[in-house]
C-alpha cells in the first residue's frame, strides 16, 4: 500500500551516468498511444531507446527543421521539451543547446524503456523535429599499451583467443585476491604492484632450496636441480620460475606502457611456496588449500589475504587422494574457487591429481588453432579448455609471461614463452577472478557452471574430451555481471495489467535451441510500472513447474520495478516454457509488467 509519493523525479547529472555496458535484447518495444483516434506509430527499435546496449536512455538529443522556432530559441524548445512530457507522462527537462544546434532533453531517472519510447514517439510524430536520438554512452576502444601485448595471442585472437578485452569493459578483478599455489615469486616489475602478501610451505629443507622450512617469505629461489638428484635417471635443469610465470598471465600490471597485460589485472596474487628441487609434497599442498582459503594451520598465522580464486598448475599421478579431496572441499565451502591443470602427459586426466579432484575446474590446453595442444591430458573430468600453447614448431605460440633469466639463482628479470596446461589454467583462474570482481556473491559452483556454459565450440580438434570447450572471458563476465549479458536472450514484450490486490498474472517466454540446463547464473530483466512496488511479489517459474523467488513484498514505497535477477537455474532443462508469476498483494496501487526476458 502506498504511504507517499514523490512529486517529481530528480534530474541526473552526466557525472552520476553509468558507463557500464550491457548487451540488448533484439526486440522491439510498442509505443503506448495516448489516444484511441490516434493513428497507431511505429514501434520504436530498443537501439533508439538506450544510452549503450540494454542501458535505458536518460537524455535525448533533439534535431528541429531549420525553419522551427525550437531550432533557435532555448525558450521554445523548452517549452515543447515540457509539452511533450506532458502528453507522454513524463517530467522532461531542456538542459542546453548543443554546438551543431540541437537540444539535449533530459527525462530525469527510473524511466523504463517503454517509458522513453513514449517520449521519443511524441518527438518523432512532430513534423517539425527532423531527428530524435539518444545521447549515447561511449567507452575508450584503446588496448592495453603494453609493449608485448601484440604477442599475447591467447588473450585476444579470434580463432582460439579467450576473448579477454571485452570483459574488461565489465570487471579488471579489482578487489579478488588469488592465490598461486606454485614455486613461489621472483621480483618481476611488471607484476610487483599486484603481489601481496603469501607464505613459504615447504616444511622439507631438500625441497625449499633456500635454507630453512616453513616462514613467511614465499621469494622462489630456484628450483634447479643437478643429474641424479631427484631419481636415479634425473636430469639437471634450470631453474623454471614457474610460480611467476603464472602469476603474471593471472595477474600483470597492465597499461603501465611495459611487458604484457594481466588477464585479471586489477587482482592480487597471494604467492604461496609448496613446489621446490623436485617438486613438492601432498603436505605441503594442502595447508597451503587451506590457508588460501581461510583456514587454520598449525603454527601458521592468519592470513591476512584470503583468496576467492586458488591456481594450482601442479600434479602427480594417481587419481586424487581423499587428503586432498577433503581439503578442496573445505575450501570451496568457504567460498573459494579453485582451479587446477589437467595435466601434460597426453593421457586421460583420471589418473591425475588435482586434476581428477572433484569441485575443481580442471582445465585443458589448446593450441593457437583452437586443437587440443599434443601434450594435454583429457577426459571426462576435465571441465574446460583454454590457451596453453604450444612452442615445439614456433615459440611465439606459446603463452608469454613474465620470468626471470636466472639459470639457478635470481638474475635479471625477463619475459619468456611457456607452454602446457600449467599455462591454461591461469587463464582459467583470471578469468573466475574477472567473475567474482563483476559479481561478488557468486558461488565456487556459480563460476564454474557460468564458465561451461558461456563458453564456444573447440575451433580444432580434442580426441579424448576437452570439457565444454574453449572458454570465452566476454561472454561469461557478462553473463555474470548482474544484467550485463553477453548471452542469447529470449524477450516478452506483451504488456499484462497487474490488479490490485488481486490473483496473480504470467506472462510467458518460449525457450528453445538450447542444450542441456540452463546456466547457474542466469539473468532475468524484468519491467514493470507501478505505484508502489512493495506491494509486488515476484517469481520465476521453470518449464517444469519449480519456482524461484525474485521479489517479496515489502515496506518499500518506491514506483516501480526495473532491474535484473540472477538466478541458479543450472537444475533446469533450458528448453520449455518459462513464466514470470507476478502478484499485488495489498490494496491502493496498480500497474502492468511491460516486458521481460531470460539471458542464457
């Protein structure tokens, strides 16, 4: 029931506009006439309505015909600015005359967008208009000004490229930490700015390397090896700086003018030192599971930068162990992601660990022509593909990252190319980082479902099973971001006369040529006019007849309800009828659901 209503909405400054960009639906809007002699207009197409794609317009730019007094006189087209709210029911508002002559119209805040094409079909039908548009958002269209970025192929080429850049429209990973579970960190000035504070787990002196067991300094110092020190057969090699190599396509300065651009640039990396001279332990490993995640350790303070995404370019073989399992799942219980190599060893990922581990993503490598790279594992627990090169024939189709020159010891640092899966997970761990900053109360399950689901056919080839397929960071960023959708969204635009205090309506959508369930994080845009929407109860119902709360009633007395939901729906079949159940449940106030739509 209502208690008060605003008298007139608030004018919005250009500095209080969103540049946040949305993807539309494709349909149309009708215009509602004002009068039943009128002779029905045109329907106005979404694009004249929106300031970007799926954002609703809230100033127009107004062309008069030269000969109109409008075109001249800041008074006149004031007064028509107001004659024209009138008649389509809204408070418009002359702000100024721009340098090419015409006059930009602002329609003040929470209009709808069936709301602005009233208003742009009043200007549109005055024969003294000569053109009504919205005054559009832009966004800067520059790439990174890294000067190796060109060579970052994995992050931007169409053919098997995860399709980066378009999600950092939407998300950077500002505000997610993730923890590199690996050989620690070399000093990289390219990275430095990101890094914050990890820990050194390797209890056992012949692994570390650097003298002494556990502490809190996770510096990589090398894990160079000589003949015969970690078996019979060993051979010596160089140091790898492997854990900065990860960490730097997670998470590299970018647009500092220098090296390459992380993928989730406004993220920090947590280093964490389990892996030394011949590897590293399950032991280790785990305690470093868990404190990423938040957990407790034995004679290990807090940690004071919790994760929410954990990257783990390791394994052994044999299937997972239930050591590891356990501590994986406590993790992701506390609402950490965690993503895991499949492995490199051209053989079924089954036989691997973490890679085998359930409530990871265990991701694959694909080549540069979108095949599954010769070296990766495969198989039915691996989740999705992405970028992890191949550098046998050419070297620049591997992953470029930062690294270090140093042959045992630290040297100068460097940038070097890699391949294996080693280099395909981080991209998969940027990418979930890039989705918790867009969306932070998304769920370990959320991402991963979110990532399977948004991503695009295997260019190439993968014998064996490459999960999904190749992950796509555009799509599944704004498919995540709460009303960004990168999707294939399906529209109602019948409007249906919600009665006060009445029984409640549906309006339908037909759902089809979709595979399997629908996402875990799906976006439902909903329209609706009224006078009190605290009176208004809200649900989602699926083909087979389950619902989902999206509104209760409530004491709020604002008008109106235009805004998208994000629902897991990943138990649903996509394909079938889905309804939107609509109820006013108190006395005084009406309104109509104007349209809605669901994005896959």
């Amino acid at each position: 029931m209502r208690t008060s209503t605003p008298l007139r909405r608030k004018l919005i400054s250009v500095a209080a506009v969103s540049a946040a960009l949305f993807t539309a639906a494709t349909t149309t809007v009708a215009v509602a006439q004002d009068s039943p002699t009128e002779e029905a207009a045109a329907p106005i197409p979404a694009a004249q309505t929106e300031a970007a794609p799926g954002t609703t317009a809230e100033r127009l730019i107004v062309g008069y015909k030269s000969g109109a007094a409008e075109a001249k006189s800041n008074k006149a087209a004031e007064s028509d600015a107001a004659a024209k709210g009138k008649e389509a029911g809204e408070d418009l508002d002359f702000q100024r005359r721009l340098g090419s002559g015409a006059a930009l119209v602002d329609l003040g805040e929470n209009l709808t967008r069936t709301d602005v094409a009233d208003v742009v079909a009043e200007y549109r039908a005055d024969p003294q208009v000569a053109y009504v548009v919205p005054d559009r958002l832009n966004k800067p269209l520059a790439t990174p000004n890294d000067t190796e970025y060109a060579k970052q192929w994995d992050l931007f080429e169409s053919t098997a490229g995860m399709n980066v850049p378009g999600a950092w429209d939407v998300a950077t990973g500002s505000g997610v930490t993730v923890a590199v579970i690996d050989t620690g960190y070399v000093t990289h000035s390219d990275l430095g700015a990101n890094i914050v504070g990890g820990y050194d787990f390797i209890s056992d002196t012949a692994v570390s390397n650097d003298g002494n067991g556990r502490d809190s300094n996770p510096a990589d110092t090398g894990d160079w090896t000589t003949d015969g020190q970690c078996a019979a057969d060993w051979e010596a090699s160089t140091s790898s700086w492997h854990g900065t190599h990860v960490a730097g396509t997670i998470a590299a300065v970018t647009n500092n003018g220098k090296g390459i651009a992380g993928i989730a640039h406004g993220a920090k990396v947590s280093p964490l030192r389990v892996l030394g001279q011949c590897g590293g332990y399950d032991s280790d490993i785990i305690d470093a599971i868990t404190w990423a995640s938040g957990g407790t350790v034995s004679g290990v303070p807090a940690n004071a930068n919790v994760a929410k995404v954990i990257n783990m370019s390791l394994g052994g073989g044999g299937a997972c162990t239930t050591a590891t399992q356990s501590a994986i799942n406590a993790a992701v219980n506390r609402g950490t992601t965690v993503v895991v190599a499949a492995g490199n060893s051209n053989a079924n990922a089954a036989n691997y660990s973490p890679a085998s581990c359930s409530n990871v993503i265990s991701v694959a490598a694909a080549d540069r022509q979108g095949n599954r790279s010769y070296y990766s594992n495969y198989g039915s627990v691996v989740d999705i593909a992405a970028p992890g090169g191949e550098t046998n024939s050419v070297t620049a189709n591997g992953i470029l990252s930062t690294l270090n020159s140093g042959a045992q010891g630290p040297s100068s640092e460097s940038y070097e190319y890699y391949q294996g899966t080693s280099m395909a997970a981080p991209h998969v761990a940027g990418l979930a980082a890039l989705m918790k900053s867009a969306n932070a109360s998304l769920t370990p399950a959320q991402i991963e479902s979110a990532i399977k689901s948004n991503s695009r056919t295997l260019p190439g080839t993968c014998s064996g099973g490459c999960g999904a397929g190749l992950a796509d960071a555009t799509k599944t960023v704004q498919a995540v971001s709460g009303g960004s959708t990168g999707g294939t969204t399906f529209t109602s635009t019948s409007a249906v006369s919600i009665p006060d205090n009445g029984s409640a309506i549906e309006s339908s959508i037909a759902v089809s040529g979709r595979s399997g369930n629908a996402p875990s994080a799906l976006q439902v845009g909903v329209d609706i006019t009224h006078t009190y929407r605290g009176d208004l109860v809200i649900d989602l119902v699926a083909p087979d007849g389950s619902t989902y709360r999206l509104k209760s009633s409530s004491s709020d007395s604002a008008d109106n309800v235009s805004t998208t939901y994000t629902v897991n729906a990943s138990s649903e079949t996509a394909n079938g009828t889905w309804k939107l159940r609509v109820q006013d449940t108190a006395a005084q106030d009406t309104g109509r659901l104007n349209s809605w739509k669901l994005t896959f």
